[in-house]
C-alpha cells in the first residue's frame, strides 16, 4: 500500500514522533548472533521460572475452549482477587497486562495540554501514556534510595496536573515507599487528579517486609485513586498478558470498563491468573528464587565497585564506570541481554534483571570482563 501523503494529519505529529514498540531489544532481534534459545534474558524484568505447573494445566485446559469468547466480564478471577485483597469485586477491573490499564488511564483523564507527573527514572510506559493523548510530562527525580519522591511529587501538582503515578516498588530502581507516604500523597492532591500506584511489583515488596497500603487507601475519598498490579511478574505470566485495578470507586471502576474492548482478556490469560493466584507455594519460591539471585548481582556489582539502588524488585540499576550503553552491548554479544536507563541524568545506570542462578553466574563473568 502506498505511504500517506506528507500533508496529511493521520497520523497526527505527536504519534509520528513516537517510537515504535520493540524497543528495547529482547532475544529474538538481539544482534549477538547467538542461538536465540541460549541468549539470557535479563532485561525485561520478566520471571525466568515457569508459572505454577496448576496454572499451565488450567491454560492446557482453557486452551480447548477458544471456540468461545472469554468471559468479559472475568468473574471467577475478580472472585478469587476480591477474596485475596479484600477489595469489592465490582472495583476490581483485569486488564490485558497492567499496560493496558496504563493506557486507559490517559484515555480517561488527560486531554491535550494536561500534565502527567511522574517519578524519574521509571517506567516508560506513564511518558507514552501521556504522549499519546497530548499531555505535557513532569519528571520527578527519585529519593537516593530509589523511592518515588513524594513531597517532590506534591510540589509538581498545578491545577493542570491530571494524573499523578507512582511506582512502588519502583521500576527501575526498586526503592518501595511505606503507607504513610502513600497516604500523604493520595491526601494531598486535589480531586481533579487520578492517582494511579502502579504495583507491578508488590509480591518482591511485600516478601521484602514492606507493608500493604490498600485498607488505608479504601479510606481515602478525597481523590480518585486506582491501583494496578500484574500476573507478568511474581506469577511468571508474561506472556500472557494479564493484570488488575483495584480502584477507589464504582465511578472510577465504571470509567475504566467503558472504555475497554469488551473482551479484553483471552480465556487461557484468565485461568492461568486464577490458578496461579492460587498456588501461592509456586509464587514464594519464585520470590525466594529472586532474593537469592539479586544479593548475588549486588554483591558481584558491588565487588566492581558499581554503586546499586537498593533495590526489593526482580532487578537492580546501577551505575558503572563506563557509558552503559557500551556494558549493554558488550554483554550482548557474549549472549545476555540487560537493559540501560533512558531518563537523562542516568545515562551511566544499567538495568539488570534477576534470572536462574546459572544467569548469574554467566552475567558476573562477563561482568568481569567487562567491567573489571
Ligand atoms: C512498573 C511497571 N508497570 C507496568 C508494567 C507492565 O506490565 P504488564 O506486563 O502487566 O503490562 C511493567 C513491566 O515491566 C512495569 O515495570
């Protein structure tokens, strides 16, 4: 088909100037040249573990029904999710991954000209979220120890401020922040703003002895607020492209139904969450898996004399001697992917996800080399 004519508004300019999804590399475009089933993933901050083997043969099951559409309304997922977090099934929303719901935050809350604040260095999700719907970002550098900035945040709030997120566990820093600090957050910012905690990461925060916020916020009235959470990570599904809001209201739960694809969520997505939510054996070992994982990048880092945000999530960033860009690509091409921060300022951090104990091993070698 032939390209649209250079005058025409489709796409409009702030779409033309977006990048395209793929990037970061991961290992099926990486340039090693090294058998994609050998190269180590440990860029994505995704579980290098199997999910629960219940949660395979709940999918291998659901998987000889997709004549049928899924469910669009997920009820046995929001069931066992209501029960487990002891939130009102009619506030729980499911999403196809959190990034979905990411997405459909700035559709529900920004119009162009808005601001988005964010905390900096974090997910690079919140800035396209914000692109896409015209919204003005405003960064916010994170705490020393890797935790959004909360009175940093609040200052960032004018009155055209339409959403605030906030990360934590915050990727990629992993600094996590305690309920008081959500709290005087959610208190402090006025009604026009939707507070979006993104908690992709609360399963490493809550096995790292950090508190669980939500009885506290169920009593804040004052601002709309939604949190999201994520089977991608702890629950080792990925690839199958699950997560959940848990939202202050029915008109802020009622905002996020309407304006999704009604079946959102395939039906093998959501018996694998409803099985893997219930193996909650599988899940700590991948939890207790990953704290071992990450004490050994640390120290190996540290040896190198590399300084680590303390990070409780399934990754570490760290700043090293040399550009990162450079570390990133010589790790590439001894076949193990990690990946680099993009917000200015930490043009020097890497990003290193948690993998089996074999990928740390192989990651502190080449480190070594590196590195050392
Ligand atoms: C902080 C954060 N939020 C959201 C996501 C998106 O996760 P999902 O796979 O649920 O779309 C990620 C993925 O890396 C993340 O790190």
């Amino acid at each position: 088909m032939a390209e649209a004519a250079s005058s025409s508004t489709i796409p409009t300019t702030v779409i033309r100037s977006m990048p395209t999804p793929g990037w970061p590399p991961t290992q099926r475009d990486s340039a090693s040249g090294i058998d994609p089933a050998r190269i180590r993933r440990m860029n994505l901050n995704e579980a290098p573990f199997p999910p629960s083997p219940k949660a395979i043969a709940a999918m291998q099951e659901a998987v000889t029904r997709v004549n049928y559409y899924p469910d669009p309304k997920w009820r046995d997922l929001v069931a066992a999710l209501s029960e487990q977090t002891g939130h009102a099934a009619e506030r729980i929303v499911v999403g196809h991954g959190s990034d979905e719901l990411i997405v459909s935050a700035g559709r529900l809350a920004l119009m162009p000209g808005d601001e988005v604040a964010v905390p900096t260095p974090s997910f690079p999700g919140y800035a396209k979220c914000a692109a896409v719907n015209g919204a003005t970002l405003v960064p916010v550098r994170v705490r020393q120890d890797g935790a959004c900035d909360i009175d940093g945040m609040l200052e960032a709030v004018t009155e055209r401020t339409r959403i605030v997120f906030l990360a934590t566990p915050n990727n990629p820093t992993g600094g996590m922040l305690g309920t008081e600090e959500v709290l005087r957050l959610a208190k402090g910012l006025p009604d026009t703003t939707l507070l979006v905690i993104d908690e992709a990461y609360y399963e490493y925060g809550i096995y790292a002895g950090g508190e669980d916020h939500m009885a506290a916020l169920r009593e804040v009235t004052t601002v709309p607020w939604v949190v999201f959470r994520t089977f991608s990570k702890a629950y080792g599904l990925a690839g199958m492209r699950i997560g959940y809001a848990l939202c202050a209201s029915d008109a802020v739960a009622d905002s996020f139904q309407k304006i999704r694809s009604v079946f959102n969520v395939n039906a093998v997505a959501q018996a694998g969450a409803l099985a893997a939510l219930a193996d909650r054996e599988h899940m700590t070992s991948i939890l207790e898996r990953t704290r071992v994982e990450r004490e050994r990048i640390g120290a190996g880092l540290a040896r190198l004399g590399c300084e680590t945000f303390p990070s409780v999530g399934n990754y570490l960033a760290a700043k090293t001697a040399k550009p990162a860009a450079e570390v990133v690509a010589a790790l590439e091409a001894k076949g193990i992917m990690i990946g680099r921060l993009m917000a200015p300022g930490f043009q020097d951090y890497i990003r290193i996800t948690t993998g089996t104990a074999e990928d740390t091993d192989a990651l502190l070698a080449a480190l070594d080399e590196v590195l050392g």
